[in-house]
C-alpha cells in the first residue's frame, strides 16, 4: 500500500505553512500521490481551495486540522463523513470562541484552543492521530492520549510517528510505538509538510522567525532549521519510516477510509463572475448586501 501525507500544512497556516493549497495539489500529483490531507492549524480556512485544485490535479483531497488543545498540545484530526466535518467545525469554533477574554477585549487575543474533552464530545465521524513529534498529545500528555483513544475507539485513534531528523528522534517513535501497544491502538506515520518543495522552506525559517518576533537565530528553536519539513515522495516516505514501514503504508490504507468529499457533500461552489464587466468585489458586495436585506428585512445602510 502506497503512503498519503496525512499532516500537511499550507499558508493558511499563518507564518507557519510555506505553500499555497495549489502548489500543494499540484506537487502531490507531481510526485505520484493518490491523496493527501490538508491538515491547517486550527481552521479549515484553506480547506475548500485545496480540495478544488486537488480535483484538478488529480488527487483526493483529504480535508482535516492540527487543533491546539489547552496548554498547546496538538492532535491531527481528520474528516471520515459529513458528521464528522460538523464535528471537525464546533470543535474549531469552540477553540477560537476563547481567543477573547471577557472584559479585555483591546487587549491581543489568546491563541486558538479547546478543551480535550470538547474533542472527545465531538469524536464522531473523526480520526485522531495523537500530534506531532514536539507538541503531540502523545508525546507530551500519555495520560490525555488514552483519554481520546478510548473516546475515538482504537479504529480511529492513531499513535502518529514523525522523523524529523531531530535529536531524540529514534528513542520518541520507541516510546510511542510503546505507547500505542499498551493502549491497544495502531500507529501511523506522518510527514509534518510545510512547504510543498525543499527551496520553499527557506521561506518557513522566515516565517517563523517574523511569527516569534525575533531574527533566525533568536527562533532556531522553533523553526525547523534542517528544512526537511517538505513533502516528499511516497517512495521517499516509505524509505524513511524503514524501522516501521507498516505505520507507513497504514497511512495509505487509512486514506481510502476518509472519502469524504468538500466539493461534492456540502454543496459549496466558487461564484463566475466571468460574464460581467464590473469587479469581482463589486458584485461580492451586491450579494452580501441582497442577502442581508432578505436575512434582516430592511435594508442595510
């Protein structure tokens, strides 16, 4: 079984992700894949442009999210049915309904993140793989990853394993593999994309660093400064988790399960404004104001 890139981030994955949605579907077909997730930090906001080219391209779109939990542990939740990509969109918008604290609203907002029990509440028609190699729930909270596995069930829960080529790499996916034996659960291997090419990821550094509001050097800990964090070919994939090619191709045979389509099951559609003259914002604009008026019954000034 072939592998799929299951944690994939774009440019919606603001001053983290490199590439845009298209450069990702189109280097996914470039290298061969059958599909691929987009996985964006804590939004869908990329999702729909993504599944549009990735059709385009050739390649099933797999529509998904990295959601921070509280204390900024992460997990990789992926779309299996339409119920799932509801459940996928209450828990997002509980995560940033706590960006705002009650009486200091000019203050800067607190990042994005939700309770683990939302997520459980909200397990149905989702896959959970347990976060990445720095901030995953299962690196950094045992305890919270069982918690979710017996929420999901053990067909959708899944010990994710990343090499990064960081120090620490091979003893982490030990652990895990430990981990994921005791809960009974299986494991399955990511790649952690952020850029859809190797000189895109010069521009990750960057990123970062204007994310952390320091210079390169000042982030180093943040950035992924051996700039392996591309996407890269199954074959290459499969060459990489060696160790444990079956997490590898796991990830192949848990894409066929996530066949829900963003394009097809909620009737959403980019407007043609390919046969008028005025701008596109123009008629953005009429269209908002019609709707309002008809929401409302008055008209909008």
């Amino acid at each position: 079984m072939a592998y799929v890139e299951l944690h994939c981030h774009s440019a919606f994955s603001f001053l983290d992700g490199a590439s845009q949605p298209e450069e990702l579907a189109a280097r996914a077909a470039e290298l061969g894949y059958e599909a691929l997730a987009l996985t964006d930090h804590d939004g869908v906001y990329g999702s729909l442009e993504f599944a549009h080219a990735a059709k385009f391209f050739g390649v099933r779109a797999i529509t998904g999210a990295e959601v921070t939990l509280d204390h900024g542990i992460h997990v990789t939740l992926l779309v299996e049915s339409r119920h799932g990509y509801a459940n996928l969109c209450r828990i997002l918008t509980a995560s940033h309904a706590k960006t705002r604290r009650p009486g200091h609203e000019d203050r800067q907002p607190l990042p994005p993140s939700v309770s683990l029990e939302t997520v459980a509440e909200h397990a149905e028609g989702l896959v959970c793989l347990s976060g990445c190699a720095r901030r995953g729930l299962a690196v950094v909270d045992p305890n919270g990853a069982a918690r979710l596995a017996a929420a999901f069930g053990r067909d959708r829960f899944f010990v994710e394993l990343q090499r990064p080529f960081e120090r620490g790499d091979a003893r982490r996916n030990a652990l895990l593999r430990d981990l994921a034996e005791h809960l009974g659960v299986e494991t399955v291997a990511t790649g952690n994309v952020h850029a859809h090419h190797p000189r895109r990821t010069l521009l990750q550094d960057v990123l970062v660093a204007i994310r952390c509001r320091t210079s390169l050097e000042g982030c180093e800990p943040e950035r992924r400064g051996n700039r392996e964090s591309f996407l890269r070919s199954p074959e290459e994939m499969l060459e990489r988790f060696f160790f444990d090619r079956v997490a590898a191709e796991r990830s192949g045979e848990l894409a066929q399960r996530l066949a829900f389509d963003l394009t097809e099951e909620l009737g959403y559609r980019y407007p043609d404004f390919s046969d008028r003259e005025d701008p596109a914002i123009f008629q953005l604009a009429e269209i908002c104001r019609h709707a309002l008026t008809e929401r409302y019954e008055r008209p909008c000034g």
